[in-house]
C-alpha cells in the first residue's frame, strides 16, 4: 500500500476548518487503500479520539518551537526508513524544519499565516520553506494571491476544500425555511472580522431600499450560522 505522511498542528478533536480538512484528507487516503500517518499537535480528548479514528496517528507536546522541531525529526526519520509516496504539510510551519528528499511535499495555504507586512527575517523563512515543497495547496484565489510573493518557482494549485455531504442538510434547510421564509442566505463560519460577515449585513442594509425587511439571526458554537431573510 501507498504511504502517506501528515504533519499538521491542527486535527481533531480541536475544531475549526483546516483541523476539518487534514482529518478529511486522512480518512480519504485510507478510504482508496492507503496508508496513512498523521503527526499532530496534542490536544485535550487527543487519546481517545486517536484510538476510534483509524488510520495512525502520533502526538506531540511541549512547548511551540520544540514541538515542532521534535516532531519534524520524527517525519524526517519516517521518510527515510518508510520512503511515503507522498508528505502532506497543513501549513508552512510544518513544513519549516523538514530537510528536502525525493519524496513530493504538498502544503497547504490558507490565508491567515501571512502577515500583510513582515519583517526581512520573516519573508526569508516563509521563502525558505516553500522552497522544500513540491507543490502548494492554496485553499482560495484570496490565498493564492497572499502566498505568492514567497513562493517563487514552486507550484501554485488552488483546491478549493470540499464539503462532506450533510445528511441533515435537508432538514435543516427545512427548518429555517419554516422559521424565516425564503429566500434565505447562510454563513457557516467564526464571529471574526476577517470572515467578513460585518460586509455582508452593511450590504444588505444599503439594499433595504429594494427590500421588504431584513431579518437576522445566528447562533455560535463551534461554527456559526448565521440566516438572513426578506
């Protein structure tokens, strides 16, 4: 069987999107046959996720740069006595401290890890590190374009993360269609600046002039849903 590596600081049970998509990535490989390590951060219920998951997965504790630095010489120690088909990276920090092999390295890029001005010392890590890649997974055009400047020759792939289907999507569209009509638009994502829901409302606020009402509501726990009506 194909052996897949993965290096990632986020994975469940923590929660949140890129923890989502490197566990999805997992379960696919493994589904279709393959092989599959993950070396993640711990994280507080970590054990007993880790033993109803399936395929193998290593934690790594202690403090930020000594975790990582550990667990990259573990995956450094991996490639060379398991020669993967393939590394997948969750971000450049996963990435920084492996050595380049003939093994393809795949990381991802997600929009958040780029500061919009960094210092000299900063950019030359973030250049040196994707350098090591063989590709790069920008999850969006929006994080493709803030990756670029430090990417040079590497490869740029857009893969825009996929969505597991819902079986109680229908119900839920159901549900919200009863309390609030239609049509209705949803935000599934954090209360946070960047996720740019504050955009959204000042829109619609300028598009009353053409609407009846607009009705808002949202609840948040791990994500946030947040419906709009007319």
């Amino acid at each position: 069987m194909t052996a897949i590596l993965i290096l990632t600081q986020n994975f469940p049970p923590d929660l949140g999107g890129i923890q989502s998509l490197m566990a999805g990535l997992a379960c696919e490989a493994a589904r279709q046959g393959h092989s599959v390590m993950i070396m993640a951060d711990t994280f507080e219920g970590g054990t007993a996720h880790d033993a109803a998951f399936g395929p193998e997965v290593v934690r790594y504790g202690g403090i930020k740069p000594l975790r990582r630095m550990l667990k990259a010489r573990a995956a450094r120690r991996v490639i060379e006595e398991r020669t993967p088909e393939a590394v997948f990276c969750d971000s450049w920090r996963s990435l920084e401290h492996l050595t380049q092999s003939n093994v393809p390295i795949a990381v991802f890029a997600h929009g958040t890890e780029f500061p919009h001005r960094p210092n000299p010392r900063k950019a030359a890590r973030l250049i040196r590190t994707f350098a090591k890649a063989s590709v790069i997974i920008p999850v969006s055009k929006y994080a493709s374009a803030l990756a670029r400047p430090y990417t040079g020759t590497t490869r740029l792939v857009v893969v825009n993360p996929p969505i597991a289907p819902l079986q109680s999507a229908g119900e839920a569209a159901a549900t919200l269609r009863a309390r609030y009509g239609d049509p209705i638009l949803v935000g599934l994502a954090r209360l946070e600046p960047r996720k740019g829901f504050d955009r959204v409302i000042e829109a619609l606020q300028r598009w009353r002039s053409v609407t009846r009402e607009w009705r808002f509501s949202s609840a948040e726990t791990a994500a946030t849903s947040t419906a709009l009506k007319t």
